[in-house]
C-alpha cells in the first residue's frame, strides 16, 4: 500500500504541470503563427551541388531543364549574337585600370562555364572560349532585373554554354571581367564534370580521354596547345610549299590496287561495281602521274590507312604530307627538309632546341634541330656500328648469312626473311635506336626501295634517305624510278615477295607502269609524317596524343551499340534480285558465243571486263570493246546494269563512242 502524497508534494506536482502545459500552449502557438506565414526562400549558393551523386545530378538537371521548357523557356536557343570573342575580349580590354568598369560600351561573350561561386547578390563565374578565359562578375545592382538575376544564377551550372551581355572591366584586384546586365543559357551540361585538384588533371585516365575527346578538351585545357602545335605544323607546310609554286591537289582514298608504299592494306567491296578495292596506303602512284601529266610541282596532305599494329608510333590511319618536284633530285630535297624542319621547329618552338621524352617514363633529351643535319649511308654506317663486313647484297646466300649475323647477335626478325626485313632489323637495332639529334640515313639497298631509284655510282643502292629524330622516322623521300622496265622489274620482285607470305610487299600496278612508258621527267619525292612531326613538338611520345580521335578497340558499352546498329547485309538469296527478261543477243566472249540475253552470258562477260586492262588502268577501249559496245547499247538497260562490271564498263565505253 502506497504512501499518501504530502501536500507540499501535490503543490509542486500541480505547479509542474501546470508550467508544461502553459508551454505547450505557447509553442502551439508559435507553429501555428509560422504556418500562417510564407516560408522564407532558401539562400542560394553556387556550386552548392557539386556534392551530388553524378547520377543524381543528371536526374536533378533534366528535371530542371523539362521545368524551363514546361514553363515556355528555351534552355537551347537558335542564335546568340556575339560581339567578341574571349581571346578578343582580352586584347580589346586588357588595358582598363583596375576597380573600373566601361558602361560607355556594351559587349556580348559566350563560351562554356568552367567554375562558379558566389550567393546572394554577387557571383563570379570563369568563362571559357577558345581556349581563353574571363570573368563574370555578375552583382544584383548592374543586373537588368532582380527576378531576372534570381532566376539566371538558379539556372546556370559548371560547363553550361551561356551567353552574356554586359560591360567590359577588371575587378579591385584587376581581374579582367565583364560585368553583365544579362545573361542566357545557350546550352546545359547535364553531367557532372570533373575538377581539376590544384595541378592535378581534371582527367588523367587515358582510356576516357582518348575515348571521349570532347571531355579531354572541356576538361583539361591544356591538352589544346597540342591540337594547335598540330595546325601551325600543316599551315607552315603549306605556306613552304605554296611559296615554292607548288600546287595542292587531291588524289583517291579508294583504290582498285593498294601501292605507293610496302604495307598491309585494308579492304573494302564496292556493290555498283562488284569489285573488291582498298584504302590507300600511299598516296604516291598517283602523284607522280600527275607529274607525268605536267604538273611539275604537286602535293597533297591527307590520311593514309594501314592495316597493321597499333603502338606508340602506329595508329591504322595517319595523316602525312608528300611532295613531287620535276627536275630535283634526293640530294636537293634533303637541302629542302633541312630548311623547312630546322625552320618549322624555330617558328612554333621559339627555338632549334627542344625537350622530348622518347618513352612514357623515360627522361627528357634535348634534340637539336640546328642545320645541317648529320648524314649516314646506310650499309657504311651499319658496318661500322657493328664493325663487321656485311654480305654482298648480289650474294645468293645474302639472306642465310644476314640471318646467321642476327641470331649470332641474338635479335628476331618475323618471317618472312627477306634481305630487306632482315636489313631492316640491322638498322633498327644499329642505327636508328642510336639517334638523338636529326640525322639522314641514305643509300638504301635497291631490294628495300622499290620506287626509288638506282644510285648514279654504287651499285646496288638507291637515292634514298629517310629522317630519324630521337630513333623515330621522320621524312621519307628519294630520286624517282622512272625507267618503265625496271619498274616493272622491281614490281614483280615485290609479287614474289608477296607470294612468299610477305604481305606488306608491293602488286604489280600495270596502271603505273603504262603511265611511265609516257615519260616521267627526273624527279624527287618526299613524304612527312605529320604526327610524329606533332609529337616531338608538343613532347608527347604516344601517338594517340596528338590525334584528337585515335583508332581504340571498342569496349563492351561500345560493342552493345555496335550490335544493335550493325548495317544489314548485302541479300545473298538467290529470289533476292532476278536477271530481268532479256530478249537473246549472242556475241563473242574470249572466242566463244554467249547470250548476252541471259543471265550466264553477262557473267562471262562480267568475268572477262574484270581483267579488263584500260578499265583498271587507263587508255581507251579498243576495237573489241567498240564491237561490243554496239551489241550491249541496243540491250534494255536493266540488264546491263545487272552486273557491276558490266554498267562500269559500258558507260566508260559511252563516253568515247561517236554517237
């Protein structure tokens, strides 16, 4: 049984109570009193959702975005009208005093926002264009409205593209701004982009920047003096050349024979013609026909493709320049070389000295672009690097013994082992690796030189040479083969080289021939890697570097949307397309009659155009073709066009036909 409560007890109890509940009633009260009232707006602070999950940053900024367009805003307008450009704005203003601003001139910029900060009634922004940077400093009094302001600095986010109207100026601490009256957003970054950490990179894993360039670039700005360097080496070329009355021309990436260079080509199939063809590896046939036409000075600065390894120094395709001059010889384009290197290297370096780091991880070495270069004959220079006699290049075992003499010195060559492929190892390991400082190595053996041609005193040789920088080709050019017979002759040393497994050797090219029996003055020709020229001048020793969209093998997010976009094939069914109904029209074919008016007919004659010497190399159709050409004109069109041969060969014939 409990005691009785005291009254003194009960006292305090009923005054405690009585205390809890007055105070209840007042806070009561006072949430009653705030929920009557309108809630204050949270004060906004730039760049307050950088902390995001990425993922919840692109949920966050697409909902805004459908927001402006719901509310009848255009977050991506058609035109903004800029008065400067950043780099422009720069040198326009650069010379206002500091704390001022110009309110006598109204400017308009635009670029993409690379940092914000700021709340309230003042905001900074870093604006990005061309590679340059300003400020915005944007305060609620300058701004054309108060709702305005609000709105805008809610809106804008890191790497959003605006556009900003307002007056030019630098802050107390003489930053160079624009204080703006207005500002729009021409453009959203819905992702969250990457920060850069004091000198840290914003990006540093290669794979993302190789893959994704445009990030690279919005990102690390730094990476655009490499594209830059890259443009100011192709417009010196230029300007060297046209100074030089040379004439820029275009010649074929689509060939029906792969030449110009030894190499592995890729592959393509024409439909129309039913023809397989291949993407230029050279562009050097077709140049020096041009020089046979008369044109005496000529050069074209495009992409190759070569279907081989991918390296430091390899991408499948590459961009180079090559020239041909009539009447020069390979001693003058090394003169020429020595001039537009050492000069080019002078012009964007400020200096013929320059930094390179051969390998990833490998110290710098100063490279010396002073003329003139040194100069080394090649089978000379090998025997004394390797301070033996090598064999006679005439000697029948010349192949056994160069092999004997790299086993001995324990070094590999991949089949098959020609003399060139195992001369070519001797000079990698004992010439080339061995170069610093800009060098010509002459003197090819002919066996290595195909196009080139034959020493005017040694025999064996050619008038070749190629520059090697730091153990990396350069330049490549020679005096031009151009007698026919020995074309053609080293032309079929190639094919049996091909034949023998040595993919990357050189096919016959009647085409090339034919045009030499029409005469090709004396002639030097010249080709330079523009890449790696870009490499050594901005530092970069990875090809990939220096080529804004390198060739990457496709990862699994890539190959899915490979798959699910793959071209349909070609129809294979035999009901897919039928030979239309042809009335009978029987001619000779190679000495027997066929129906023309069938489909097995225009086969035939399909199989006999393939070979078809002018339609693959030039000249005119002859008196066979003009007989032929009167029995197919008067068939229905459907049916020559059936086979892609047979239409490319009828309407080559037509533009030579009287009638």
């Amino acid at each position: 049984m409990s005691e009785p409560e005291s009254k003194n007890a009960m006292k305090k109890r009923l005054k405690a109570e009585a205390a809890a509940k007055k105070k209840a009633e007042k806070d009561a009260a006072k949430k009653a009193k705030e929920a009557s009232q309108p809630a204050k707006a949270k004060k906004h602070v730039a760049g307050g959702d950088d902390d995001l999950d990425p993922t919840q940053y692109y949920s966050n900024r697409v909902s805004a975005i459908k927001k402006i367009q719901a509310d009848g805003g255009n977050p991506y307008p058609h035109k903004f009208h800029v008065s400067h450009r950043v780099p422009d704005f720069i040198t326009a203003f650069a010379g206002l005093p500091d704390g001022e601003r110009d309110e006598e001139k109204t400017v308009t910029v635009a670029g993409r926002i690379n940092s914000v900060r700021g709340q309230g009634k003042l905001y900074f922004y870093d604006l990005k264009g061309d590679g340059e940077f300003i400020q915005i400093m944007s305060d609620l009094k300058t701004y054309e409205s108060e709702a305005g302001f609000s709105e805008i600095h809610r809106t804008l986010k890191r790497g959003d593209i605006i556009g900003c109207t307002g007056y030019p100026g630098k802050s107390k601490t003489g930053q160079l701004s624009i204080f703006p009256t207005s500002m729009i957003l021409l453009s959203p970054c819905l992702h969250m982009l990457p920060k850069k950490v004091g000198d840290r990179p914003a990006i540093t894993d290669q794979e993302t920047r190789y893959r994704q360039r445009y990030l690279d670039l919005i990102c690390n700005n730094e990476n655009r003096k490499i594209f830059e360097i890259r443009a100011k080496v192709i417009s010196y070329i230029r300007r060297f050349l046209d100074t030089r009355h040379f004439l820029e021309v275009e010649t074929p990436s689509l060939c029906l024979l792969p030449g110009g260079a030894t190499a592995k080509p890729f592959k393509t199939y024409h439909n129309d013609l039913s023809q397989e063809m291949f993407m230029r590896i050279a562009p050097e046939l077709p140049l020096k026909k041009l020089i046979i036409g008369g044109l005496e000075r000529v050069y074209e600065i495009g992409r190759n493709y070569r279907n081989e390894g991918i390296d430091l120094t390899h991408n499948p395709e590459f961009t180079t320049c090559e020239f041909y001059q009539a009447y020069a010889d390979y001693e003058d384009l090394m003169n020429m070389t020595e001039e537009m290197v050492s000069g080019m290297v002078l012009q964007v370096c400020g200096s013929y000295k320059i930094s390179f780091s051969p390998k990833p991880g490998a110290p710098e070495v100063e490279v010396d672009f002073t003329p003139p270069f040194k100069r080394i004959s090649m089978i000379s220079g090998l025997e004394e690097a390797m301070k033996i006699k090598l064999p006679s290049l005439d000697d029948p075992e010349c192949d056994k013994k160069l092999a004997k003499i790299l086993k001995e010195r324990e070094l590999e060559c991949q089949p098959p082992h020609t003399t060139a492929r195992l001369l070519d190892e001797l000079v990698g390991e004992y010439l080339e690796d061995n170069i610093v400082n800009p060098t010509f190595i002459t003197e090819h053996p002919e066996i290595m030189s195909p196009l080139a041609k034959y020493h005017r005193s040694k025999k064996f040789l050619t008038e070749r040479f190629e520059l090697f920088v730091a153990g990396r080709e350069l330049c490549n050019a020679y005096t031009e083969l151009n007698n026919p017979s020995v074309q053609r002759d080293r032309f079929l040393e190639q094919a049996a080289f091909n034949a023998d497994g040595d993919d990357e050797a050189m096919c016959l090219d009647e085409s090339f021939v034919l045009a030499l029996e029409h005469g090709l003055p004396p002639t030097g020709g010249w080709g330079l890697g523009i890449d790696r020229l870009t490499m050594f001048l901005s530092n970069k020793n990875n090809i990939k570097e220096v080529l804004l969209f390198p060739a990457m093998k496709p990862n699994l997010e890539e190959m899915a949307i490979l798959a699910a976009n793959k071209p349909k094939e070609d129809a294979v069914d035999s009901n897919a397309k039928k030979y239309p109904p042809c009335p009978p029209t029987v001619s000779k074919i190679n000495g027997s009659e066929e129906d023309l008016g069938s489909e097995n007919g225009m086969k035939a004659l399909s199989a006999v155009l393939k070979s078809s010497a002018w339609i693959s190399g030039g000249g005119r159709p002859g008196a066979v073709d003009a007989e032929l050409f009167k029995v197919v004109e008067g068939m229905p069109r459907e049916c020559v066009e059936f086979f892609g041969e047979v239409k490319g060969w009828f309407y080559s014939c037509a533009q030579f036909s009287e009638g």
